[in-house]
C-alpha cells in the first residue's frame, strides 16, 4: 500500500482546497428534517466594517468545533451567518470615502445619493471579513446568509416596531440621553463605557437673592452644565438649609433666579449637602427635575459647543467654556476651591469621546415589562449560562433596566417607519408610507428622518434569519436554537436584547445556552489594540502557520469566561502537534498493506488492548467535556493521547510485531494502528478539521469525507482495565530506565542487563511477556529474575513498580574509562570558565564600567559554574573510589 501523503506537512497544499471540496459537496448546508434532531446556532454577526481579529478567531473555532460535533452524531446542524450594518462605523466609513474621494459631505449628496454610496461600500467591502472567516475552516450554511439591513430582516424590524408600538412599549418623547458630539448621535447606555479619570470639584458660591452676604456653596465636576441650571436642591431634614427654603438664588454668570427646593435624592453627607440641578444635562438630575415640574435648559449644540442659551459663552467647546467658565468665577470672588476628584467618565464605545448626557426628542422602548419574563428565563433555569457566575451580569443589567434610547441620528439603518402630517401634525407608525394623514386627510406626510439603533435589529436574530414573521418551516424547526457563543463584553449588548425579543415575539427563549468565553489578550496580558500595536493578525498566522495550528492553540488551556493570552511558542507546539500526527500517519500507511482486515486473524495482547481501552476512555471524557462546554479540556486530552499514548508508545511498542515475519502480529498490529487512528482523527476532527480531512482521505480503510463521519461510541466492553494496569507496570519500567541512562548521558547503543526481585507472580508474567519492549525501547540486554538482594550489585539503580523491584547494574551503564575522559574534560572547561568569570569580577575596570545587570548576571554565572563542578567533581570520586 503506498502512501498518499507527502513527505512534509504544509497546511498551505490543501487547507483551502478542503474547504473548497466542503461547500461543492454541500455539506454546510442544513435543511428541515424529520429524520433528525435540530441543532442550530446563530453567529453573532460581525460588522461589515470589520476583518477577522483574534476575538472572531477564538469565539468562531467554538462554535465550529460544536457545529462539526453536532453534525458528526447525527444532528442535522444548522450554523447560521450574517453579518450586521453597523450604523455608526459604516456610516463614518462612507463619510471619509466620500470626503477623499470627491470633498462631499452628507448634506452635499443628500440622503438617497448618500445611501447609494453606502450600499455600493457594503457591495465592495462587506463581504471581506465573510471571505476571512472561511479561511478559518467555519462551516455555515453560506446559502443562508443573512445581513441586517437584507428584505428579510428589515421586515422583521418593521413589525417589531409596529407591534411595540401598539401595544405601548414604544413612545417618543423628551428624556435624557447620551449624546456623542463626534459621532453626532444618541447612544444607548449600554454603547457607553465607563471609565475611571481624574478631575476636579470645582466648589462654588451661589448668592441668596435678597441677602448681602449669604451664600449656598454647591461643588460641581462639568461647571459648564451651570449655564442652564435651574434649581439647587438641599435635602428635607438638612437642618443647615431651612431657614433658605422660599427663597432664590443668583445663578452666577447668567443673572437668573433659579428656586432652592428639597429632594429626598440628596446626600446631606456628601459634598456641601446642597445639589446644583441641570435637568437637561444630567440623568439625575432630569428625574429631580420631572419630580419638581423644573424648566429643562439645554445649553449645547450636537458638537458640544455652548448654543445662544448659554451667554456670553456662545460658541465655545465645553471644554474651552469651562475654562472661561472657572475663570470668571474666580474673578468674580465666587470660586471656594478646586479638590482633586476621580470620577467615572462616560465614552461613546466606537469613538471614545466623552459623551455629554442631554436632553433631546428620541425614540424609547418601555423596558420594565419586557424584561421581566427575560429575568424569570434565567432564574428559571431555561436559559443557562457557562459558566453559570456569569448570569448575574445578565440579571444585574435586567433588573435595573431604564428605557433603551433606540433612535439613532443617522441615514444608514432601518428607518424609523414613523410618519408626521404637515398640517395638522399627526404622527402615523406604519409599515408603508401612508397616502394620505388618517386624521386630516392631508397627503403631505414626512417620515421620521432617525434609523433605529443597531442593537434593534441584532436583538431579533436568532428569529429574524430564520425567516420571521413568516413562520417559516426552518422557522418552526430550528427555533430556539441551541447554543449562544459569546464574549462577556456583549452580554448587556445583545444578549440581554435577544432574550427579552424571543420572549416577546416568540414566546419562547432565543436559546438553551449562552457559553460565555472570554478575551485573548497579549502574552502580557494586556488587551490586544491597535492604540498598543499588540494586535495580532489571525490570517497572517494562518498563512504561515495553518488555520488548525492557530484553531487548536485557542482551544488548548481555554476554559469558559475565562481570559487567555496568545504566545507564538503555544502556537509552534500546536503545529508540531499536526506535524506529529502527520509523521505518526504517514508511518501507519507506510506499513499496511492491506485495506480490509478479517477479524478472525486478529491476535491482541496487552498493548493493542491496552490502547483500544484508553481510546474508549477518550471518546467517553472528551463526548462528556464537550457536552459541558469544556472544549479546552477535551482538546488537551487528545493532545495528551495523540502525542503521548498513540505516537510516543503504542506504535514504539508494536514496531517489533509489525516488522517481524509472524503474519497474525502483523495484521493485528496493522488493524489496530488504523482502527485507531480512524477514532482519534474523528475525535480531532471539530478542533483540527483541515489537517483531519485531508489524512482521512489517505486512509484506505475510511469511508467517505470526515466532516459526515459518524462520531465514535464509548464501548463498555473494549474497556480493559486488566490490560491497562500491565501497560501501566511496563511503561512505568521504561520510562525509568531511560530517565536513569539520560541521566547518565548513556549512548542508546549501550545495552545493560535488568534484575527483576518480584513479590507476585502476575507482576513475574506480565514483566516476562513484555521482554521485547523492554529490549527496543530501554536497551536491556538481558532480564534476569532474582530471589533475594544479596545478589543485587550494591551500586545498582533501583526502580520499584506495583509486584516488583527493579535493578540496573551501574557496571553495564558505565563504561569507566571514558566516563572518566568525559568528567575530566568537563572538569577543565568548567574550571576554565570560573577562573575567566574570577578575573573579569576582580577586574576594577569592568565593575566601574559594566551596568549593574550585566556584572549580577556575571555572578550568577560563576554560581552556576561552580554548582556544575561540584558536581563533576562528586561523580568522578565516586568513580574512582569503585575502582
């Protein structure tokens, strides 16, 4: 039988014809089958804007590795794709296009020009990162694909909409929302991150309106907000205020009487105990506000600068006014004192720019009964989460929910199909634009110029790409679908979202399980960025390492929610794994020559049952691993086995039977070598499908393409505890006597005899039986049983085993003389070394000069020496002495 593979492995030959191989024969593709049981996850959908970075990476080898599972036992599995529009990123995008490109702003083209442009962007570079994924081995169902802003998913969005805003869910009105004046946009809070900053209070003085010389000091950290102050509150029992309440104060720098009033909400503890009120520019603030029917003042534009309401200030950034701002109150002898503050800090999570919290007339979903059943879900145990702690991101988020801002400041989106009559000002939510107003019959209707948030449209996925509102068959057969695979940093995001959507539009949970994973990071373990240049390049590593190499480094020590950091040398160890495997491969068909076996002429001892006994083990714990989410720890077992049981043992074990003339030996040996490797590539298969695929097609025994390979069975019966505690002995000898010969530096060709004092006669039989192993892999020349210790050489190694004590006569290790030669020369260069280190350290030049790391590193060298040595210097009178 020849052998089909090539000498070397390069992933390079054959990665991407596999897969090219995969989508031709359809294998990707999921249909309705009775037949079968369903198994679907939904990919969470990339931005078109984006390309495959490291996170992809690792959150798509999960998944995939669960898909191929799946679908290797039967499931008729279904991954389905997509991708997300991305309002704010690919709106940036086509902006600086059309800026380079021709010195056109939005407002140049208008709206319908501009959309063209960003579809013809989408057209050009959205399918980029679905071309990256590919390379990675992911196998959706690409005859599927889905995208956001597709005739499908936007008629979904448009029923939602409607369907809330029926039942009173959706509303439009004033409320205080975050506001990024870069992406000039509303941002839902959960698009907003928090960060610790340093700042300032800024303590000031507002005069008490008819009184000379009283004053009620309030600390404040945006003293550009008290342009449009309209109340300071102090709290009911605040014995310090009382004698204030009825009275006004001065607002300073704008000259308006704003009202003293009292509010439970504040902290007589904190600060000064009296709370300057800015309804239109604080959340707190705004509720404080509504509660006491206070003006709300808004004193910026969308780019953060002071508009005509705030003064003299008119005009200025927020941070330029604040300057003046602090100034002036200086001047005026109003500034107290400035304190060093830190305070957590809003950022718009695409741009990073300080977000400004501002009223404004948006769109809201009434959050407090859509999120009641999404938290009974979890506490009911019908969503999952794995790991489990992470749940209460999921509940906190929940159960402290405020209305989601879902109107967004944008033109790419799905427009908010809402319609305002231009006469009589009636607002219409329809499907279509209406022809005519239903109250005053008046045709001239304008549709609501925002999109909806992003997040609207990526909540209804799971659903959505399955073809609703139609119920569709897929529809009814793939939903819930089963596994949600996710990063942590999204779990407020979207996931939260889809799970409160599928319950209200499905009235069923979007999925069984959400597997949280977590970030990889850099060997550091700082966040990979391109703000620190630690980013690394997934298809950079494929294409000089292969796409199972890096897929396999992410699986291996990963553990669910849990960060890892990525080192090339992981990444080196797991190509050599392929290489390995690949060796171990091309060994096996090398030496079969057959494609069928007859059962009949099969011959097994310890070793072939041995193996076919820790193979079950395998199938059984890693089928068990990944039924617990624990891909990390079944990708490691099979390393473990692969690498160490299978190459490293079993096949050195068999060599002696599969090279001899015994035909029965052989065709057994050959039998279970195949039947091996068959089993571990399908168990490797999810992990390293590539590399699996491309072997299976070599192996004249298999049947098929791997990726429909049916997954192995545990069987009981081929568990051979018996078999498994011989090897254990055996091994356990070998491994020994090597250890003692590295130890010794003794060349392989150096044979020596092996003392058996056994203390049970089973232990005698299995040593004996195994007398071949123990000739090929520890270089024993002999084995003779021995009744007592007496006539053991005194100086004998000793290894001690489960019925036996072993013994290596040091006679037959050590050839004297040259052990002798070799310590001696050793002796000298060692000597040598310390007596240059000796000089150099004495030398006042050299420790005036070198740096204090270079000489520590000097003296630690001569230790190092000096231990080596000692000990050459030990073994060589030891030698002598036995002379």
């Amino acid at each position: 039988m020849n052998n089909n593979l090539p000498k070397t492995y390069n992933p390079l030959d054959f990665e991407d014809r596999i897969y090219q191989q995969w989508m031709e024969k359809g294998y990707f593709k999921a249909k309705v089958n009775p037949d079968k049981k369903p198994f679907c996850i939904v990919l969470p959908p990339p931005n078109i804007t984006g390309q495959l970075h490291m996170g992809h990476a690792l959150d798509h080898t999960l998944q995939d590795v669960l898909i191929r599972w799946k679908r290797m036992q039967g499931f008729e599995a279904l991954w389905q794709p997509g991708t997300d529009h991305a309002s704010i990123a690919t709106e940036v995008k086509v902006v600086e296009k059309l800026k380079e490109e021709n010195g056109l702003t939005k407002k140049d083209v208008g709206r319908d020009e501009f959309l063209k442009h960003a579809w013809k962007w989408k057209e050009e570079y959205g399918g980029r990162i679905v071309e990256q994924m590919k390379k990675l081995g992911d196998s959706c169902d690409w005859s599927r694909e889905r995208f956001t802003l597709d005739e499908t998913c936007s008629k979904a969005v448009t029923e939602v909409f409607i369907k809330l805003y029926e039942k009173g869910l959706i509303y439009r009105g004033n409320r205080i929302i975050n506001w990024c004046p870069e992406c000039k946009t509303s941002l839902s809070d959960a698009e907003v991150e928090h960060e610790e900053k340093s700042g300032n209070f800024w303590h000031v003085k507002y005069p008490v309106v008819d009184s000379e010389d009283e004053f009620i000091e309030i600390a404040t950290t945006r003293p550009e907000t008290m342009l449009g102050d309209t109340a300071v509150a102090i709290h009911p029992e605040d014995e310090r205020y009382k004698h204030l309440i009825g009275k006004t104060l001065m607002l300073p720098l704008m000259n308006r009487e704003i009202p003293i009033i009292e509010d439970e909400y504040v902290d007589p503890e904190f600060g000064t105990g009296a709370v300057k009120i800015t309804p239109a520019h604080d959340p707190n603030d705004f509720e404080i506000g509504l509660r006491h029917n206070l003006p709300q003042i808004v004193v910026m534009e969308n780019d953060a600068t002071i508009n005509e309401r705030g003064g003299k200030y008119v005009g200025m950034d927020r941070y330029e006014a604040r300057k003046q701002i602090v100034k002036d109150l200086e001047e005026l002898g109003l500034l107290v004192k400035v304190k060093d503050h830190a305070h957590s800090v809003g950022q718009c999570y695409r741009c990073n720019t300080v977000v400004e919290p501002v009223t404004s007339l948006q769109w809201f979903v009434k959050m407090e009964s859509l999120a009641k059943p999404a938290i009974d879900a979890v506490y009911d145990r019908n969503i999952k989460f794995v790991p489990e702690r992470y749940s209460k991101i999921y509940l906190h988020w929940l159960e402290n929910i405020k209305d989601w801002c879902i109107s967004r400041q944008l033109w790419w989106g799905h427009r908010i199909p809402a319609y305002y009559c231009q006469d009589c000002g009636e607002l219409i939510v329809a499907e279509n634009k209406p022809q005519a107003c239903s109250k005053c019959k008046c045709e001239q209707l304008l549709q609501d110029e925002d999109v909806l948030d992003t997040w609207f449209s990526s909540a209804l996925w799971p659903f959505s790409t399955l073809g609703w509102p139609q119920q569709t068959e897929e529809l009814k057969y793939f939903y819930p679908t089963d596994v949600l695979v996710t990063g942590y940093d999204i779990i407020f995001f979207w996931v939260v979202r889809m799970a409160f959507s599928g319950l209200e539009f499905m009235n069923e949970v979007p999925f069984k399980h959400v597997f949280i994973h977590g970030i990889v990071r850099d060997p550091e373990g700082r966040k990979m960025s391109k703000s620190l240049g630690n980013g690394v390049d997934p298809l950079e590593i494929i294409e000089q390492y292969g796409a199972d190499a890096l897929r396999f480094t992410l699986l291996t020590g990963n553990s669910p929610g849990n960060d890892m950091r990525f080192h090339i040398e992981k990444l080196e160890s797991s190509r050599n794994f392929a290489n390995k495997l690949w060796n171990a491969t091309r060994f096996v068909l090398m030496n079969l020559d057959v494609d069928k076996f007859q059962l009949n002429e099969l011959k097994m001892n310890s070793a072939d049952q041995w193996i076919i006994s820790k193979m079950n083990r395998l199938i059984k714990e890693v089928t068990e691993n990944m039924e617990r989410f624990e891909i990390g720890l079944a990708a490691q077992k099979l390393y473990d086995f692969i690498w160490s049981e299978y190459c490293d043992w079993y096949i050195e074990l068999t060599k002696p039977r599969l090279y001899g003339e015994n035909l029965e030996n052989r065709r057994t040996v050959q039998y279970t070598l195949t039947y091996v490797l068959e089993n571990i590539l399908k168990l490797l298969h999810p992990f390293m499908p590539f590399i699996t695929e491309e072997i299976w097609g070599t192996m004249p025994t298999a049947e098929g393409d791997i990726i429909v390979a049916p997954w192995p069975e545990y069987k009981e019966a081929d568990v051979n505890t018996a078999s498994e505690d011989e090897m254990a002995i055996v091994m356990t000898i070998i491994k020994n006597i090597r250890n003692v010969r590295a130890e010794m530096n003794v060349v392989p060709s150096r044979k020596a005899k092996m003392l058996v004092l056994t203390t049970r006669e089973d232990t005698k039989s299995i040593i004996e039986a195994s007398k071949q192993y123990f000739t090929t892999l520890a270089s024993v020349s002999e084995i003779q049983n021995v009744e007592g210790k007496d006539t053991i050489p005194s100086d004998a190694v000793s290894i001690v085993v489960q019925g036996a004590e072993i013994f290596i006569p040091l006679d037959d290790l050590v050839d004297y003389e040259k052990e002798i030669e070799r310590l001696e020369k050793e002796q000298k260069k060692l000597e040598g070394e310390i007596k240059r280190g000796e000089g150099r350290l004495a030398n006042e030049g050299f420790l005036k000069k070198a740096p204090p790391e270079l000489i520590k590193e000097e003296k630690e060298k001569q230790e190092k020496y000096q231990q080596m040595l000692d000990t050459v210097l030990e073994r060589l009178d030891s030698i002598k002495n036995k002379g």
